[in-house]
C-alpha cells in the first residue's frame, strides 16, 4: 500500500506535465498563428467560460444528450438481446450477421443522409444515427462474448447434468459479460461519433448548431470549445464506464 | 553534326517559346463553395473568356462556403465566393469583397392548407437554412415588416433539403431559392403558396480575395470581372444566351435532361428580378450588404465603412474597358 501511493502520485505528475505540455503547444500554434481561423488555447478556453455561462453551451447538451441516450439506450437493450440471441441460436445469427458486418463497415457519414429520405429530419433520424453507429460495436461485442465461452465450462456444466438454462444463466452470460460490457462502452463512444455527425448533416441543432453557428459568424474560440467540449465530455463518459467496468468484471473474471 | 544542332536549337527555342506563353498566363485558384450547377454557368462561361484571353481560372467546388472561405484565409485559394462578412470583420483578415457576382434571390414559400398570408405565420414554426444565414435574415425582416413573430427557427440546411421536406410534409412554412421554388411549383402547383417579399437588396455571391493577390494579380483580375460583366450584360438583354453559351463552349455536359430544361426559366426569373448586376455591384451593393448583414446579424457594430470590407479598385479599373 505504502509502495503504492508514490506511483501513483507520480503519473499524476506526469499527467500534469502531458496536459500542460499540450495545451502550451495549442497556445504556441494559435498565437503563431498556424491559420488566422485557429484560436490558441487561452482563447478557447475563455470562450468556453463564455458559452457555459450564457446557458447556451448547457442548453445545447440537453438537446445533444436526447438522440444519445435514447440511442444508447435502444442499444443497450436490443442490442445486447440481439447479440445474446444472435450467440445462442445459429438461425438468428445465420439472418442477422451479415448485416452487423455490412453496418460495421459502411461508411456513415455517407449513410446518414440517406437517413432523412425516410425518417425526415427530427429526432428519430437522429436517433437512428446513433443506433447505426453504436449497434454493431455492441451486438458484435455480446455475441462474441457469448460464442467464446470457454468449451470446458461448458462441458462441466453438461457433465454435471446442467439444463440449457443453467448453462446460460451460470456459465455463458456471466462469462460474456464483461465483453458485453465492454460493447456498452465502445457503443457509447460511436454514440458520441453518431449524435455529432447526425447534428452536422442532418439538422443543426444542439452542439452541431453551436458548431455550425459559430463556424458561419466566424466565432472561431467559441467553435472550438465547443469542440473541445464535446470531445472531453465523450472522454469522461467512456473513462469512467472504463472504470466501472472494471470494478465489476476485475481481471481475474474477465481472464478467464 | 549540322542536323543534331539544328535540332537543339530547334528544342531551345521550342522551351523558351512554351517557358514564355506559360510565363505570361495568370493562375487564379477560385474556391465554389457550392456544387457545380446551373447557377454557375455565368461563371464557367466567364472563366472559359478569360481563358482565351490568358487568365487561366481553376474552379474547385468546396462543400460549403465555409471551407472555400477557410482556403482563401489559408491562402490555398485566390478567389473565394459567398459572403463571410462576418469571418472578415472577426478573423481581421486583410481580405476584401470586390465584386457582386449575383443579388439575394429566395421566395417565402408556405402550404396553403396552414397558411394564406404573413399574418398566419404570427406564432407558427418557420425553417430557414442556418443560424444568422441570408435566409433568416430574409424572414426576420420579412417579420419585422409584417409586426409578426415566429415561435420557432428551425435550420435546415440546404434549399433543396428543405424543398423536399416542404412536399412529405414536414415542414410548413420556409424559404427557398428559385430553381428549388420551381421545383416545388412544378410537383403540387395547388399545395403551396409564394408570400409577397418587400425589396431585400443584398449579394447573394460576391468575390472576395486577399489584397496582396489582389495588388498582385491587378490585370488577371481586371480580365476575369471584365469577362463577368460582359456575362452579366449579355444575360440581362437575352437569358436564353446563357443556353447558346452552354452549347457553344460544351459547358456541363452530363448535366440531366431535367436539369436542363430549368435553365432558361432560371436565367429568365433571375433577369427580371434583377439578379445579376451590370456593373458587378460596386459601391452601391458593399452599402446595401452593410445594412443587410448588420440587420441580420452577421456583423456587428455601427458605422460600418465600406472601405473595410469591399476594395472597389479592382472593379472599376475592369468597367473602364468595359463599355
């Protein structure tokens, strides 16, 4: 415990040092000025305390987070139901896998327009963008989860006259989960991905209407903070899933 | 011997002849942030004159206005079109307007079934393309006029997007551009109605450039807004020149039939407004974009000097040759 501590409050320090490292290059780059459109690193962040407290940097999350949780939310449930089915039942997976594949290989951004030919341009296309991008990562990741229990488990559990159900409910999900979870949180980062671009290219509204806003009147540091902001929200949100993560699945179960 | 040094001889002359032709055409990078489409044949035929007349005009088409603004403030581009105003008053960026290349042209358009008039618009949802676009300002003033307000914006990038969205029903109540304010007409002619639009006088493409390459480049550029203003004219006596031009100089080529039977209505809507100006804006535009972009809020403060956003030298150095 004793040997711990100083580790850990070293690559702190290290930490530390990498952050202010980067933002005084970002500084450099912007007074230098790399292009007269790149603000350095103090005006951003200026802007960025000037968008929170006008209410318009949280006002556009509350919009952004709508299409994101629902998505992710969407995902969560039949995402993961569909992978679990797709891992347990050759039929399901025998329909289904090609087009999780074929989804996990199109190029989205190119796919989302076509998204308001049919669902038109309010939440539900943006919903869709984010269940487009989230859902292969997490369906593939709980149905390989599932198909590579380890086979000895397996057999132990049908030595021992285990039903089916037991054999699910004991060895299989337990085992897949922390792949399945791990799906969560890649899932979560392609939301991110999703919600950004469906903002850009379908309707501007929330952090895309920021971004386009700004972009268009020229507001530069307010355009990127709000990029900035975005990127370092994602980063939270899926580093603590992270930890999460590991609390409940730690190595020795995900190991296995 | 005598034959292989008449045949350097021969090759000098030859390079020094091709160094020299080459020498004396002027590359001008022009950055579209648009798509290449019937809108830019005044463009396309202007730059294929210049051509012959050794002003060689590279057109790259950008996604958006954006981006081509970007490239000309990065300098990867000469000419940029639109009107960032609002990136030229902020970035501080010693880029100049210098020429009116066509005037705001859109048409407030709404279904009937909801709609007869401006005053049934008072707390209704409208669409317009972007947060402090043209288009917004159009409808803000629109409102002003009319002491109506909108309870909702909503931004729907893109005339034809919401074009689309106007006929499944989606939205009720935007604006759009003409070709696009056809296309609607032409599908269900009894679902929409046109709103009457006071006199909006503002550019809708103007040229902008750096004042470096415009001091530099001074007789490239005086060419090109010759050749654009001879465009203009020639347009404004007869729209179906445009249609002559197109055929006679194999401009567009694989454009859809549809397309090309919107051209000539286009052209003819767009002369009868007076879209496109005789004498590439000049003075006169730079005051009325002032206006219009400060009421729009693109700009920002009073006393807006022209001489800050527009350099007029260019232009009237190239109507001096035109008469």
């Amino acid at each position: 415990m004793n040997r711990k501590e100083p580790i850990l409050k070293r690559s702190l320090v290290w930490q530390l040092i990498s952050f202010a490292l980067f933002f005084g290059l970002w500084e450099l780059a912007g007074r230098w000025p790399v292009s007269l459109a790149f603000p350095s690193f103090s005006k951003t962040f200026l802007a960025l305390v000037r968008i929170t407290a006008d209410g318009s940097l949280p006002k556009a999350y509350l919009v952004t987070l709508q299409p994101l949780l629902i998505g992710i939310a969407l995902c969560g449930i039949a995402g993961i139901g569909f992978g679990i089915g797709m891992g347990l039942s050759r039929a399901i997976e025998w329909a289904s896998l090609p087009l999780f594949i074929i989804l996990q290989a199109a190029p989205m951004a190119a796919i989302i327009p076509l998204i308001t030919y049919i669902y038109g341009i309010g939440l539900t296309a943006k919903v869709l963008a984010v269940v487009f991008l989230a859902a292969p990562v997490v369906v593939m990741n709980s149905y390989k989860g599932i198909r590579n229990t380890n086979p000895s488990l397996i057999q132990m559990c049908r030595s021992f006259l285990g039903t089916r159900r037991q054999e699910v409910i004991k060895i299989i999900l337990p085992h897949a989960g922390a792949l399945i979870f791990a799906g969560l949180r890649l899932g979560l980062a392609m939301g991110f991905i999703g919600v950004v671009i469906a903002e850009l290219l379908i309707t501007p509204t929330g952090i895309g209407d920021l971004i386009t806003y700004h972009s268009s009147v020229a507001d530069y540091p307010e355009m990127f903070a709000t990029i900035v902001s975005i990127i370092v929200i994602a980063a939270l949100a899926i580093h603590g899933l992270e930890r999460l993560e590991q609390k409940i699945f730690p190595p020795e179960i995900r190991g296995s | 011997m005598k034959l292989r040094q008449t045949i350097v001889l021969l090759l000098v002359i030859l390079l020094s002849a091709t160094a020299a032709w080459a020498q004396q055409r002027t590359k001008i990078r022009y950055a579209l942030g648009d798509v290449v489409s019937i809108d830019e044949l005044p463009l396309l035929i202007a730059a294929e004159r210049a051509k012959a007349r050794g002003v060689d005009v590279e057109i790259t088409a950008f996604k958006s206005e954006d981006v081509a603004t970007q490239a000309v403030i990065n300098g990867q581009a000469d000419i940029g079109q639109g009107t960032p105003y609002a990136a030229l008053q902020k970035v501080g960026a010693p880029i100049r307007f210098f020429y009116q290349l066509s005037a705001l042209l859109f048409f407030p358009i709404v279904n009937k079934e909801f709609y007869k008039s401006w005053k049934d618009l008072d707390g209704q949802e409208i669409a317009v393309h972007t947060r402090g676009s043209g288009t917004e300002a159009i409808m803000n003033l629109a409102a002003k006029e009319h002491k109506i307000k909108y309870k909702n914006v909503s931004y729907v990038p893109g005339s034809q997007v919401r074009a689309l969205a106007l006929l499944k029903g989606n939205i009720k109540a935007t604006i759009l551009d003409a070709s696009n304010k056809n296309m609607v007409m032409k599908e269900q002619p009894d679902k929409f109605l046109i709103l009457p639009l006071g006199n909006v006088k503002a550019s809708d493409e103007a040229l902008f450039a750096t004042r470096e390459f415009l001091d530099k480049k001074q007789a490239g550029v005086r060419i090109f807004l010759e050749e654009l203003t001879k465009v203009n004219r020639a347009i404004n006596a007869n729209p179906n020149w445009v249609l002559e031009e197109r055929k006679k100089l194999g401009l567009l080529k694989d454009l859809p039939a549809k397309l090309e039977g919107e051209i000539l209505p286009f052209y003819r809507e767009a002369v009868q407004n007076g879209v496109f100006p005789n004498d590439g804006g000049g003075d006169s535009a730079a005051k009325n974009d002032l206006e219009f972009f400060r009421l729009s809020g693109a700009l920002k403060g009073e006393n807006l000097k022209v001489e800050d956003f527009w350099h007029l030298a260019p232009l009237k150095a190239a109507l001096a040759n035109v008469k």
